[in-house]
C-alpha cells in the first residue's frame, strides 16, 4: 500500500469510528430519554386544565416527552412505553370517579399489566379537583397512589403533601394560578424523580 492509499484507508477507518461513536451516543441519549404520561377524566374541564398545568411541569425537565391524554384513550403501549405516570380525577362522592376506577380496574382487566408487574419501579403521581374545601381530594389522590402501590410503582407526591389539588367549587370557582403552580410542581417533580430512576443521579 501506498502512501497515498495508507493515508485514504486511515481516512476512511477514522470517519467511520467517529460516526459508530456519535451513533451510540445519540442511540443511549434517546433511550434515556424520559416519557412521562399525564391522563385524566375531566366533565367540565377542571381537571383538564390541571392535566394541562402537570404536563407544563413535565416539559420544564430537559429530555422528557409527555403524553396528555383522556384515561379512555389511553393504550396499553402508552403504559407499557412511560417511564412515569401521573393520574388525575375529579371527586366524585368522596372518591375517584367512575371513569378513573375503570381506567385503573383495566390494568388488569384489558391491558394485563398488573400480571408479572409490569408497572414496576415506574413512577408514579395524582392530582383531583373537587367543588368543596374538604369533601375528598386527598381521598382520591391517596386512593389513586394506592392503585399504583399495588401495581409496585414509585409513587412521589409534588408541591402538595400527596400530589396536586384544586377547589372548584363556588366560593373559588375554576383553578386560579396557585393550584396550576402545584400542578406544575407535580409534574416537574414526577419527571424528575423518573430521570433519576431511569438514569440514576449521578452523584
Ligand atoms: C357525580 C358528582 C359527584 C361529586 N362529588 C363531589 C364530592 O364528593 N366532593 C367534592 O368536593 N366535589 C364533588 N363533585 C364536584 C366535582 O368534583 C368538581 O366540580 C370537579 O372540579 C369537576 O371536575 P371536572 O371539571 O374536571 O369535571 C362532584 C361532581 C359530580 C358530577
């Protein structure tokens, strides 16, 4: 071999090994990436506009990809693909609403991932508005977490002691700007929380 062909063959050797490395960097970059689903049941939009203020939360942790959606529309791959998952419910009569319940009874029912557990060690947060200052928010955040318990998840709360809650109801009618930020904290800490999981802390 010549010079020449000596310095052509090192050339191309050279470019494929820093293309075989940026390759396997971006490849590990996107499998950590973290993806954190955000659902929930809303009939006249209070918990949806929290839904929207958990996502805003999630966004603010650098590599995450959130998933908003209805708990109805929710797919089996979409629990099966997040590494986090955060649930919210108006109360109804004290507790979750009857559109929650079935979403969490179809873990087993109809996407079978409570068998083999296949929820374990994902991370794990709820949010509920409610019309009344006491009449069971925390009930129904706590009954949500307690869903995820079983299923083996992480569960981790945000700004709130258990999660994020709004009153509704006619003495503070809609969710004014502190209970966004706490749907917010919620979802920022939950991304968080499935970063560290995912990627360990690095410390
Ligand atoms: C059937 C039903 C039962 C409810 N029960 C309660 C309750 O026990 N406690 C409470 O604080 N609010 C209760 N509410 C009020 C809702 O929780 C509240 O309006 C909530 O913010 C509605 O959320 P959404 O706008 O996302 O549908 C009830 C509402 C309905 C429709």
């Amino acid at each position: 071999m010549n010079r020449r062909d000596y310095l052509k063959t090192l050339g191309v050797l050279s470019a494929a090994a820093i293309l075989s490395l940026y390759g396997s960097f971006v490849g590990r970059a996107a499998s950590q990436s973290v993806t954190v689903l955000v659902t929930y049941h809303s009939a006249s939009g209070n918990t949806e506009k929290m839904a929207q203020g958990v996502a805003e939360g999630v966004k603010v942790v650098s590599d995450t990809t959130v998933v908003l959606k209805r708990v109805g529309d929710v797919t089996g791959n979409d629990l099966l693909s997040s590494d986090a998952v955060i649930v919210g419910s108006p109360v109804y009569f004290g507790n979750m609403s009857g559109e929650v319940k079935t979403f969490l009874d179809n873990w087993t029912l109809k996407f079978d991932v409570f068998r083999d557990r296949k929820m374990r060690n994902k991370v794990g947060g709820a949010f509920a508005t409610g019309a009344s200052v006491s009449n069971g928010k925390e009930v129904t955040i706590v009954t949500i977490l307690g869903a995820m318990l079983i299923n083996q998840m992480i569960v981790v709360s945000g700004g709130g002691g258990f999660g994020a809650s709004a009153t509704t109801g006619p003495d503070s009618p809609g969710i004014d700007e502190k209970e966004m930020a706490e749907a917010r904290e919620l979802g920022k800490r939950v991304a968080e929380v499935a970063a560290v999981v995912k990627r360990g802390s690095g410390k």
